[in-house]
C-alpha cells in the first residue's frame, strides 16, 4: 500500500490532470452542472455493479471515474467562484468530526504504522464549527452553552470507546439534527430521486435512529400479513388505484421485516434478478440449441431447463 505522501500526491496528480482537462478537451470544457449530472449517476450505478460482483480491480477503477466527477464539479465551482475541492474535502471532514462527538478530537491518536507519515490535522476550517476545550467539535454560537450535549443521547459503552455501529446511526440522526444548515427534520435528508426500495428503507432507518420502530421484530409479520390481506380485498373487487396503494403499503411491510432482521432487500432483490437472468438466458440457450423460437416452446420445455439451470448453480 501508499504511504501518506503518495496518496496526496496522487490527489493532486489528479486534479492537475483535470484542471489541464478542463482548459484544453473540448469535452470537458462545455461540461456544466446540468449537462453532467446524468455521467455521474451512470458512473455511480457502474461502481454499484462492481460492489455487489466484489470486483476489486473493477471497484477501484469505477470509483476512479466517480472521483473524476467530484474533482470536475469542484473545478466548476471553483470556476464560478463559489467553492473549490479543498471546500468539498475541509466541510466534509468538519462534518464528520462534528457527527462523532465520542471522539476526543484534541488527543493524537496512536502512532502511524508508517513514522514518515504526515501528522494528520485535527483543526476545523468551517467557520461555522469549533472544537471546544474537550475535544468535542460544537457551532461556535453554543460554544459557552454548557447544555450542548443536552438533546444528544449516547449509549454508556459508545462514550468509552465500545460501542456498536448502531449506537453510531442513533447519535448520528440526532446531530444531524442541531446542524445549523443541517435538515431541519428527520425524513428531509432522503433523497427524493432515490430508487423507491432504497428510499423506503432509508425512511424506516432513520425512524428507528430517533426511536420509532417495533419493540419486537417478531410483531411486523403481523403487520406484514395485515398488508397482505388489505391487497387481496383490493385486488379482489378489481380496484385498480386501491391495489396499487395497498401493493404499496404491503412491499413497505416487506421491506421494514427486511431491515428488522438486518437483510438489505436491494441487494437481495438485486440477487435474485441476477438469478433469474442467468436461469433465464439457460432457456434461451436451449431453445437455440433445439432451433426453437421461446415463444415455440411449451411451459413445461421451459420449466425443465429452469430446474435443470437451478441444479447446476446448486453443483
């Protein structure tokens, strides 16, 4: 692996080979805003492939492609005046410093594996921000409030440097909540365009991290079989609109189980997608091998050669 100094140096390799980009390809330079914001949610869809196929080569290469967005639309801010990617680097790591107030932000942590490595620093450029004198990063203006803390709820072993990833999500929601340009409500920070299945169980996350939730996770089959009955009436009488509401509420039961029982239902319907193709494409293949058309064949030609696909990913 790169020592400190080679990982900056490559940053810096980068943005120069952009900024000369943006100055002399005739590509680059009539990018906007507008113009590549649908490159860019190609180019993150692209790394999703790589993630869910754990393709290390392909991971790093298509996060090299998302990284060349952020470093264009930081050229382009800086273009306009409004922000550069020392802006986009310095509030993203006052924020996160900000979010993780268990963190004693003052103390140096233990040496670098690599002593040539440079000392990381631990200041806060956002005007907006400051560390106060524990270490903890506040707003300025409730610097001399000594009841800061008072709406932030930290679990005893997450204080002593134990805690769980999901004491981190709890105490992450309610910070997000006191950030003077943070969202002003729990729900607001979902992405609107987000994929539906994503957005709704980043919805029902973010209710449990403020306390909404099930006591039990056993109880929301209960509500899951509610749904699924309230679909059936509807589908029964043939009401379009209300089955389509009902159908609604019943995937989103679905998807809260999914959550309670700490299974991602995008990259388990994402599976089974892949699943199907690949069963799939197995018929298709007969079919060419016996000169038929798919249409040609019967139901039961193409269950056999479903089960026969099924069998050898079982091998």
């Amino acid at each position: 692996m790169h020592t400190r100094e080679e990982k900056l140096a490559a940053f810096g390799r980068l943005l120069d080979v952009q900024e000369r980009l943006r100055k002399e390809c005739p590509w680059d330079r009539k990018q906007t805003f507008e113009s590549l914001r649908p490159n860019t949610i190609e180019e993150v869809f692209e790394l999703c492939d790589a993630l869910v196929d754990r393709d290390m080569p392909n991971i790093y290469k298509e996060l090299g492609d998302v990284m060349e967005h952020v470093v264009l639309y930081s050229i382009m801010g800086q273009e306009t005046g409004d922000f550069d990617v020392a802006d986009v680097c310095n509030q993203q790591a006052d924020k996160l410093m900000f979010r993780h107030p268990f963190i004693d932000w003052n103390r140096q942590p233990d040496k670098a594996d690599n002593p040539a490595d440079q000392k990381p620093n631990w200041t806060v450029t956002n005007p907006d921000l400051a560390i106060n004198r524990n270490g903890q990063v506040v707003y300025k203006e409730d610097i001399n409030d000594s009841d800061v803390d008072k709406d932030i709820t930290m679990s005893t072993d997450l204080k002593a440097g134990q805690g769980k990833a999901t004491d981190v999500e709890i105490t992450w929601e309610q910070i997000k909540q006191k950030e003077k340009h943070g969202n002003k409500t729990v729900l607001s920070g979902v992405p609107k365009s987000l994929p539906s299945l994503i957005k709704a169980y980043r919805i029902q996350d973010k209710a449990r991290n403020v306390g909404f939730d099930w006591k039990k996770k056993e109880d929301v089959w209960d509500k899951v079989r509610e749904e699924l009955g309230e679909l059936e009436v509807e589908l029964n009488k043939g009401d379009e609109d209300r089955s389509t509401r009902e159908l609604g509420d019943f995937l989103f039961s679905i998807i809260n189980a999914a959550r309670l029982y700490h299974l991602n239902p995008d990259n388990a319907l994402e599976h089974t997608n892949r699943k199907f193709i690949s069963r799939f494409n197995y018929i298709e293949q007969k079919a060419k091998e016996l000169g038929k058309n798919l249409k040609d064949m019967t139901l039961e030609e193409m269950d056999r050669y479903w089960n026969e696909a099924k069998t050898k990913e079982q091998r």
